[in-house]
C-alpha cells in the first residue's frame, strides 16, 4: 500500500504534536517538510510506501480548504503555518486524525518525527 500525505495531514498533525510539547501554534515551511520527510522515513521503514504532497497548488488549496484553521503567516523573516487563535489542539485532532490509516498516525505521533520539528 502507498500512503499520499497532503500538506494539510502534515501541516495539522505538526501542529498538533508542536503544541503539545511547547504550545507552538506556528510553524515554519521548512520545520512542517523536516516532520514530513521523517514520518516518510519511518513508514518506508516500516515496509510502507509514503509520498509528501507539498506543491504550492497543494499549499494554496490547504488556506482555501481549510481557512478557518490555517493562515500563511512569517516570523523572524520565515514563512509558514499557523494555526489560527480560535482553534485548539482537540479542533486538530477531531478535523484531521479520525480517518487515517494507524501506521501513519503512529509516524506522525513518533517521538522521531516530532524531533524533526525541533521542540
């Protein structure tokens, strides 16, 4: 089986573990694709096949989509995420975790892929 992880899996499901460890609710272009190349690693560790879809179509679909959980924002002259002030880490989880396959969510959830974000 292939695994097609959409920005908007990754970009949530970093969030979700950034906020858990230090209540992060932005993250950079370049932390979300660090995460998402280690949960790849992991599944194809895993025998599992796994392809980040990161295009800028992707991303602007993500803020279209979604845009009452993200914006593009920029810090410290860094674009990226972030997650909008009236949603939480339970909006997160309930919108973005329910429907995927359990090898996926354990790569997004493993304390590697995590590191990858740097918090």
């Amino acid at each position: 089986m292939c695994f097609y992880i959409g920005i908007e899996d990754l970009a949530a499901n970093a969030l979700i573990e950034a906020m858990r460890k230090k209540n992060k609710r932005f993250l950079t272009y370049n932390e979300i694709e660090s995460y998402g190349s280690e949960v790849v690693q992991i599944l194809q560790e895993n025998g599992e096949k796994a392809i980040l879809i990161l295009s800028r179509d992707n991303t602007d679909a993500l803020f279209r989509n979604y845009d009452e959980f993200f914006e593009e924002s920029e810090a410290d002259g860094k674009r990226g995420i972030l997650l909008r002030a009236e949603k939480d880490i339970e909006d997160l989880i309930q919108q973005f975790r329910g429907y995927l396959a359990l090898d996926v969510l354990l790569a997004f959830m493993s304390q590697r892929s995590v590191q990858a974000l740097g918090v």
